[in-house]
C-alpha cells in the first residue's frame, strides 16, 4: 500500500522547531511527508533539517521547479495538509485565499483534510481578526487545534503555545483514518475525569490503582474534535495534555471531587471515566513512616471517599446535563452494571470487564454501555477511541437543546 502522503506546512514562528518532532512522528509512523516552510520559517528552521527528516527536497517558492507545478501538485496528490505552527499572518492567508508562496498555493489547491495548529501570543490569538478568520476556517470544514495555554516566548505565560508535537500527530492520525469529525458537539462544554486518584499514607506512599486514563483520554481527543469545548481532569496519568483540551492536574479523590464540583457547573455532560478509590488511610503521617525491628506494623484503617459520581448525578445544575459513569468489573458484570446504574443514578454506564490482563493500560478495550431508560449498547473489542466516539454518540441525542437552556 502506498504511505499516506501528509504535506507539513510551516509557517514563522518560534514554534517551528517543535513542528521537526512532530515530523518525525509522522515519517517514523510510515507517512510519507512533503516539507513546506514558509520563507520566514526559514529562519527559525533551516532548509537542510527539514529535508534531512523528512527525506524530500524542500520547496519554499512556486516557481522552484516550476516545471513541475508544485503549486497544484504538492496540495493535490496530499492526502492530509498539517500546518505546525500556523502563524496569525498564515491564519489569515488561508482564511481570506490569499496565495503568495508555495504553502498558500498548496492550501488553495488542497482538496484533502487540512489541520492547523496555531501558536502565537495571547494577543494575536484572542484578537477578533484572528479569530474571525479561525471561524472562517472552521466552517469551511478546516480543524483549528486550540492552542495550549503556557509559557510563550520570553517571560509571559498565556493561551497560544503549540500544543505537544505528539498530540497534533494524534489528531493528524485522527484525521487521517476517520476524516473531518462532524462539529456536533460545537458549543458544548463536556468534563471527562482520567486515571486513577492516589491515596497518601506518608510523604512517599500512597494507596492506587492501576488505571492508565488512557480511555479517559481518548473521550477527551475525541469531544475535542467533535467540537466541544472539553475539561480534562487527570490523576496521575503522566501523558502529556490533549491538544485542545483544558487540563486540570489532581492527585487525590477529594481533589478530584473539587475539580469536578467547579467544573461541572456549566457543563453539558460529565464523563467520569477516572477510577477514583473507594477508601483512603484513615490517617496521614507526616513524616515517612518507619518500620521497627521488634514490632508487628500498624494495621491500616481507611475511612470512605466521597462517591463522586452519585454526588453529580443526584445534584446537577440543570436537568439536561447528562452524566456518564464508567464501572469495571470482575464477575457478573453485567447483572453488577445494572445495579451500578441505579445505584449511582447517571444516565449512562459504560461497563467492562477488567483483570489482570484485560483494559488496564491497554490501547483497546470492549464494554457494555447501559443506559438509564434500560437501552444497551454492546461495544465489540477495539481502539479506546471508537468506544469513546461510541459514548459521544449516545451522549448527543440525550444532550438538552441549546435553545432551551441558554
Ligand atoms: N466513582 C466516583 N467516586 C468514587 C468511586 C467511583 O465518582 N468514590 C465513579 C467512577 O469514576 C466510575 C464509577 O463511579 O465512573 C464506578 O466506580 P466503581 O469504583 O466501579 O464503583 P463502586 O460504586 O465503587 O462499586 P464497587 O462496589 O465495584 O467498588
């Protein structure tokens, strides 16, 4: 099979350099990826790194090798344009068809998938110029990543950071295999919960679980290209923060709690997909706790945690918001879900069945999803992401209107 071929616009920012990691995801993962900086991104990258990586010549002007008109052959043949970083100039270019160099031309002939990744400051990004021309794009069915919120060039910190290389090749891939993903959940804000919560019993102990967050991840990816406007909450995951997704960083259950409490408030729905603990030590040492020669330890008490999910599901702001739960079980897992369900009170519970081998950390998964008006939807084994765009799918119709609520 032919590789996919990908062309990576590069426009001129200091960001540039991050788009080489971003490359070299996409060549090292069998893609084929043609090179386009634009004369300013030159200067931050030179022309020899993006050839050395991606294995091409680099073109920068329509009328280098003209006689093979790069211009049109470059955006059709393409099977995927990505531009990381997209600059507020290169914004607007593309947004007005503006087409003065080879990665305008190559945006005007495109009849591919187009994905820009903006970076910029803060300013820029929030001016209404910037975002006129961020709608624009986005109605023509381009994906504009929001950018990350962090340190920017110099001393200020703001939104317009690009977002980690290895999550723009996730929604490049993304792209790739399913296409543009119909903005159905535009105008929506959606809060996901991921990973497991951490108990501390001493400064360097604590009680865990061994859940990865990788389905509470891909939840968050895939809200995110749905349109929605997705809160995050992770506990001690590690990965690196979805490209366009607000991240808040917890540790523990009754911080979890906090975190969702806050965002739940305007949200459309809640997913909680974090296996947060049941128990916590009924006591916290303050200094590590020491084992002596002559004595048995201590037994260890645990008092209850706050049940998260049947908190939200019982006090919702308004009557529409729909709340998600996810139950992992060992045996009678579907007699056990039902139960779960009621018990918790969410509208919808994604059931599976877990051990020692099975959903823990891996990439794909299969589930039972109950709802609440007694329908069941069975999720054949696959990819954490199809069974989280299966979850957005029975979450949309239950969604209330928008009308209705604002
Ligand atoms: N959950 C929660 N707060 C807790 C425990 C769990 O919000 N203190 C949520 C999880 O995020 C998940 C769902 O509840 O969405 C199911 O969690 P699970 O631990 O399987 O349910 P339990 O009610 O604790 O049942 P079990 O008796 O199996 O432990």
């Amino acid at each position: 099979m032919d590789k996919p071929k990908v062309v990576l616009g590069v426009a001129g920012g200091i960001a540039a350099y991050k788009a080489c990691e971003l490359l070299r995801r996409l060549t090292e993962s069998g893609h084929d990826v043609q090179v386009v900086p634009t004369e300013s991104a030159l200067h931050f990258v030179g022309e020899a790194t993006w050839s050395a990586l991606s294995g091409h010549p680099v073109a920068t002007q329509v009328w280098s090798g003209a006689h093979e008109v790069p211009h049109v052959r470059i955006g059709q043949s393409a099977d995927l344009v990505v531009v990381a970083p997209a600059t507020a100039d290169l914004l607007a270019k593309a947004a007005h068809g503006l087409a003065d160099d080879l990665l305008t031309n190559t945006l005007l002939t495109a009849r591919c998938p187009v994905v820009f990744a903006p970076a910029m400051h803060t300013e820029m990004w929030e001016h209404p110029a910037t975002q006129e021309n961020v709608a624009t794009l986005r109605r023509r069915g381009a994906v504009v990543v929001e950018p990350a919120v962090g340190r920017l060039t110099g001393v200020d910190t703001g939104k317009g950071r690009l977002p980690d290389p290895e999550e723009i090749y996730e929604v490049c891939r993304r792209v790739l295999a399913r296409g543009v993903a119909a903005p159905d959940l535009a105008g929506r804000h959606v809060v996901v919960s991921a990973g497991g919560t951490r108990e501390p019993l001493d400064p360097v102990r604590y009680l865990g679980n061994r859940s990865s967050g990788k389905q509470g991840y891909a939840l968050a990816r895939t809200a995110a290209a749905r349109g929605a406007r997705v809160t995050l909450i992770e506990a001690n995951t590690g990965m690196t923060d979805p490209a366009g997704v607000d991240v808040v960083h917890v540790g523990t259950a009754r911080q979890l709690r906090e975190a969702v409490l806050k965002a739940v408030a305007d949200a459309d729905a809640v997913v909680m997909a974090a296996a947060v603990a049941d128990f916590r030590p009924a006591a916290y040492a303050e200094g590590k706790i020491k084992k002596k020669d002559d004595e048995e330890p201590a037994p260890l008490t645990l008092i209850r945690n706050p049940d998260i999910l049947a908190e939200i599901s019982a006090n919702r702001p308004h009557p529409g918001q729909v709340v998600v739960g996810f139950a992992a079980e060992t045996d009678d897992v579907l007699d056990n879900g039902r139960r779960k369900l009621r018990r918790k009170g969410c509208d919808l519970l994604v059931v599976n069945e877990v051990g020692e081998s099975r959903t823990f950390g891996a990439a794909s998964n299969e589930a039972v999803v109950l709802a609440a008006d007694g329908a069941e939807t069975p999720v054949p084994y696959g990819p954490k992401e199809a069974l989280a765009d299966i979850v957005w799918d029975l979450v949309g119709p239950r969604l209330e209107d928008v009308e209705t609520r604002h």
